[in-house]
C-alpha cells in the first residue's frame, strides 16, 4: 500500500529500488490497489527497444474516465473536480463537481456519439481554457475517440497541417476566447484551416464570447443545444491497455510536427502515481497548474493524473498580466491553492514586475511549487522560492517531454532536499543514464553527457502517429537499446541531474563544449538583465563563437551599453570562465518565443549567422512582431 505514497527520503530510495529492481512486479501492485478495471491483464510488459515496441498492462481492459470520474461518484461525488477561474476577474468561478463533471462527460460523449463518432476516430480539439476544453478530451475518451488538442494560440495553417496530419472527422471549437484585454476569434481560424481539411465532416462550436460567427450549414453545429437535448448517461467504452487515448503534436528540430502517441493503461497509471507524489497531493488540497490544456502538461497534470486521484484541479481561462500581474497570486489567495505548478518564463516575467504584488496576497496555503517546461535559472529559482515560497514550500524542478508522458526527473517534496537548477533524482521506476558521443554509458558522478532512458516506464509514447520509421530514428537510434531524450545533463556528486538544455544548443567555441544554459544563467544573475538567449555564430579562429542577446529589465534605463557588455562579461568570466565570453551582445526589447514559453533559438542563430534570409515559418511564434527588430539592430 505504502509504495503509493512516498513521504520521506529513506522511503523513496526503497521504493526506488524496488521500482527497478522488480519493475514488473511493482508496477502491478500500483495499478492493482489504485485503479479499477474491467478486466485485468495478462502480461505486465512486453518491450523491445530496437522496433521500438513496448506493451504495458497487454490483455487488460479499462475506461480511464471510469477511473477519473465514475469511481469516484460514491466517495467524492460532491466534491470540486474542476474549479474554473475565469479570464475576467470579476466573472464568479465555477465549482464542477465529479457527479456534475461525469454528467456533463456523458453529456458530451452522446453527442459525439449521435454524431457518428466511433472508437479510434480522431477527432481535432480546438479549444481555449474553459471547461468544454477538458470535458470534450474526457468525452472522447469514454467513447474510445482518440483526441488531438491544438493549443489555440496556432495558427490555421499550423492547425490544418494538424488536422491532416491525423485525419480528424470532427473539430471541437469555440466561437472565440478571452485572453487579457483582446478575444480571439477561433471560429474564424478554424473556417480557414478547413478550406484545406476535406476530412473534417462536422464542427462543434461552444459559445463564449458570442461573437458573430459564419455557421456553415450541415458542418458546423452549436454545441450547447446538443448537450442539452443529450442523455445524461454514457455507458464507458470498454478499451484494451494499449488503445489510443490521445495524440499530441510536438515540434522535432526538422521537419512538420510529430503526432506522439499516447495509449490508454500505462498513461493513465503514470500520470496519476507521479501527481499523486511529485505534488504531494492530499485530500482537501487545491492543486493549480498553470499551463494550457493544449500542451501535454495540461493533459497530464491538469485533467488525467489529478482527476485519477480524485482532486481539485484549477483551470485558468487567462492570462499571469491581466488586469495586472498580481492576478496568479489573487487567485492563489482566492482558492486557497496548496500546490502550484508553473513555467520558469512565467516566473521570470513575474519577478520582473518586483515584489510589491506578490507581497499584496496571502499565499500561506501554499505547500508545494512546480516548475517546467525549460531549466529554471538560478535567479528566478530563488525569487521563486524567496517571494511565492517564502523559502517554507519545496521547489519541485520537473524534468520530462511531451514523449514521455509525465514526470521523469523531480523532487519529491519533503523527501529530496532541493538544489536550485537541479531537476535531482529519477522519479520512481525510472531509469536515467547519460551517453558520450561514441556510445558509451557514463558511469559515476561529476560527469555529464546525453540523457537517455534505460528502460521502458508506462507513460511513454508509443510511436509517431502514421511515422513508425520517424519514432525509431528520433528516439532509438542515437544509441543502442536506449530512449535518447535530446536533452544534455550532468549528474553531481551526489547523483543528482541537472538538465543543461537541448544537446543541439551546445556550441563548440576554440574546441571547448560550451552549454548555452550555464551562460545564460550567468547572464541573468547581473541585476540589469530580464532575460538572455545565447547562441552560436562562425568564427574564423575560435570556429564558433558566441552572440548573446539580452532584455533589460529596463529598456528606458539610460546605461552605457558598452559597460553593460563588460559587466555582462565579467559575470560570465566569474560564473564560467573566459572561454564563455561573447563576442557579441545585442540589446533588445524581446526574445522571439513558441506559444509554449520557450526561446526560438533557431531564428536567433540565423540572425546571429547573417543567414536572416532563411528565417523560414515564423507564424506560430508567440510574438513574431519582435523578430524584424532584432534584424534591423543584429550586430
Ligand atoms: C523539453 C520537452 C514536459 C512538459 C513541457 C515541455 C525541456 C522540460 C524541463 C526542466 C530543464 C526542461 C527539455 C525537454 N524541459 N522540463 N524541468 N528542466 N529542461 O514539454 O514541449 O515536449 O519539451 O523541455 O529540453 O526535452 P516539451
């Protein structure tokens, strides 16, 4: 029973052993005592990394929202499932409970049925952050559809492309979406991408903003009246362990996106053990994570692994600035938020502001803080854990990709002491190593080199959706018999990993390996910096050399740059050596970023290389406005 909940470090590493020891037998006993079945599985895993295949749970047959809603209908039923925060401050919250969440779940489920929707269709979810986002992917579920969310921050071509890609028979949609001060108009987008998507049969269309839109008829159906006329009951389609449960589309460093695939058991049993303890989550806990649905950290620590463990899980509409940038902390205070899982770009952009706003709240329900997404900087670590922490909540530094379906790398709050910009210590059943170029498993600590994964867990992606051959070169190529992550790591003295960033952002200055996560770190602990990208450029003697470009905290502040690049150096001599000097220091008002936070290191190495006439697709940036800035003032 105890495996179930880790609470303290001695534990952890008992119940880690165990994990890897005897994976087979301990992953039966979780999904044993934990989840319910219709019936139980003949094998616990098959697995073959050089296909790749792997098989877990194989024989079994579940729904996994009878494990997310039904099950809990006995014990739960009146309890707050979702907890909708809307955009608009002075709008009421919602509190859905699981008895109104299964119903509206089977609500919807009839309605996709009605509509011709059968097991293993795909069906595309376009959807901002509002309940019908996580009760159409629940819907889709329980009749057994595979759904593919969109974040609805893409573009139309990029969600057609999408749609495409799977051939999705339906879009789940809404007329537009509050984000801040602006809406954004979903329909629309949608009407576009579908002069491309001769798939596409029919369209849902939830109302939010009550927008004027184009309904097109025989496509397109508003989907409240459905609901409304729809049986309040479904009766759960009965899966097989390795069924798909969703696809997720991913960037690769080449090429479209990559459809990862998720399968049904082992994604379920995963997701929930690790939220279970990387939150440490309790009873009357309320459990906030920021992201959007559309990114697999929503899927998994927003809807799946909270609602498995019968939580309280908030869902944010809008955005950390809007009407100002006390509003996370205002809803922390609100609902009284236990944990709170967030991106270090969200976290720096906060301590931006100072700390006059987060002083302004209550945050003493606070227990546990999360982070993800990219390495948090040791800066915004400690403003984190100073101001939102008050030094009392552990940090937990979350390691893991869309592909591997949940929490790899992380602490266990209030079992492994935390170390700022360490992601620490594989989560249970776990099996991290790190590579050196030619091939070789690097043994002992102090060392670093590629992350890879030694053994099969139950939430990985089973293959690229349509791209078998893609999955194999991507992931199980690079070295024999082993999951290569593309991400570099060290590993201390202690055995603790720290995630030094993507090994395609390691750049090679006069021979040395220089990470670009360690400058930047640097960089931004000088007091005038907000944020720094660093990239590489060719150099006649040193081969590569570096070119960083740096936000200030404030742009209007009258500074001498050319002492602000000798400042910004000498961090780096003192931090790293002199060997990670630049060459060059651009000043500028943003950094070009994806939807998902994270710094388009590629459009800035062009500019950086003079190459800014092969910029290529720039649409799907979050703020492409701030790229033609950057050329016209490149160094
Ligand atoms: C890549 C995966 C997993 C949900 C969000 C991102 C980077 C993720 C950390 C972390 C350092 C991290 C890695 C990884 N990353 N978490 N805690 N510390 N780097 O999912 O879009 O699939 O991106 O994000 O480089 O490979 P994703």
């Amino acid at each position: 029973m105890s495996n179930y909940h880790i609470k303290h470090l001695e534990e952890y590493f008992q119940v880690y052993r165990k994990s890897v020891n005897n994976p087979e037998e301990f992953w039966e006993e979780i999904a044993e005592e934990h989840f319910i079945w219709r019936k139980k599985w003949d094998s616990i895993l098959e697995w073959d990394f050089s296909k790749p295949e792997v098989k877990w749970f194989e024989g079994a047959q579940l729904n996994i929202t009878e494990n997310c809603l039904d099950r809990h209908l006995t014990t739960r039923a009146d309890k707050t499932a979702i907890l909708f925060e809307p955009n608009n401050p002075e709008e009421p919250s919602e509190h859905i409970t699981y008895r109104q969440l299964h119903e509206r779940v089977c609500r919807f489920a009839n309605v996709l049925h009605d509509k011709g929707i059968k097991k293993g269709d795909r069906v595309c979810v376009y959807l901002p952050m509002i309940p019908e986002l996580a009760i159409s992917i629940l819907a889709c579920a329980r009749i057994g559809a595979i759904h593919s969310v969109v974040f609805a921050g893409f573009s139309s071509t990029a969600l057609s492309t999408r749609i495409n890609d799977c051939d999705a028979k339906m879009v789940i949609t809404s007329d537009g979406g509050y984000r801040g001060a602006k809406t954004i108009d979903l329909k629309t987008i949608v009407d576009e991408a579908l002069e491309d998507c001769p798939g596409v049969k029919d369209v849902l269309v939830a109302k939010r903003i009550h927008s004027e839109v184009d309904m097109k008829s025989g496509r397109d159906h508003w989907l409240q009246p459905l609901l409304e006329e729809a049986y309040s009951d479904y009766t759960a389609e009965i899966m097989n362990a390795e069924d798909p449960l969703f696809i997720l589309y991913t960037s690769g460093s080449t090429g479209k996106p990559k459809g990862m695939l998720h399968t049904t058991a082992g994604y379920m049993v995963y997701s929930a053990y690790t939220f279970k303890n990387v939150f440490q989550y309790k009873e009357n806990d309320v459990y906030w994570c920021t992201a959007d649905i559309g990114w697999i950290t929503g899927h998994s620590y927003i809807v799946y692994g909270p609602l498995a463990n019968g939580a309280t899980t908030v869902m944010f509409e809008g955005v950390p600035s809007y009407p100002d940038y006390g509003r996370f902390w205002n809803i922390v205070q609100k609902h009284k938020v236990t944990q709170f899982y967030t991106a270090p770009t969200a976290i720096r952009a906060l301590a931006k502001q100072g700390t006059e706003l987060v002083d302004k709240y209550d945050l003493s329900s606070l227990k546990v803080l999360g982070t993800v997404g990219e390495p948090i900087n040791e800066e915004a670590w400690h403003w984190y854990n100073d101001n939102v922490g008050k030094k009392k909540s552990p940090i937990v530094d979350t390691w893991w990709q869309t592909e591997t379906g949940g929490i790899m790398i992380t602490p266990i709050p209030f079992s492994t002491p935390t170390k700022p910009t360490y992601a620490t210590l594989p989560f249970i059943g776990i099996q991290p190593t790190l590579m050196d170029e030619k091939g070789n498993e690097i043994k002992g600590n102090k060392v670093d080199g590629r992350l890879c994964i030694k053994f099969p867990w139950p939430s990985m992606a089973r293959t690229i959706w349509g791209n078998h051959q893609r999955y194999k070169d991507t992931y199980f190529s690079a070295f024999e018999n082993m999951y290569f992550t593309g991400d570099g790591a060290l590993r201390d003295e202690v055995g603790y990993y720290r995630i030094t960033g993507r090994v395609d952002d390691v750049i090679i200055v006069s021979g040395h390996n220089i990470g670009t996560a360690p400058i930047e770190d640097a960089i931004n602990e000088h007091p005038a910096v907000a944020e720094s990208a660093i990239v590489g450029f060719p150099h006649d003697v040193k081969g590569s050399a570096l070119y960083g470009y740096v936000t200030l905290k404030d742009m209007s502040e009258d500074r001498n740059h050319d002492n602000l690049r000798k400042e910004i150096n000498q961090v780096i001599t003192e931090h790293i050596g002199p060997i990670a000097k630049l060459d060059k220091i651009q000043f500028t008002d943003g950094l070009p970023k994806t939807r998902s936070g994270k710094i388009m290191r590629r459009i800035l190495r062009k500019i950086a290389c003079k190459e800014a006439d092969q910029l290529g697709d720039i649409s799907t940036l979050l703020n492409p406005e701030v790229v033609q800035n950057i050329m016209d003032e490149a160094l």
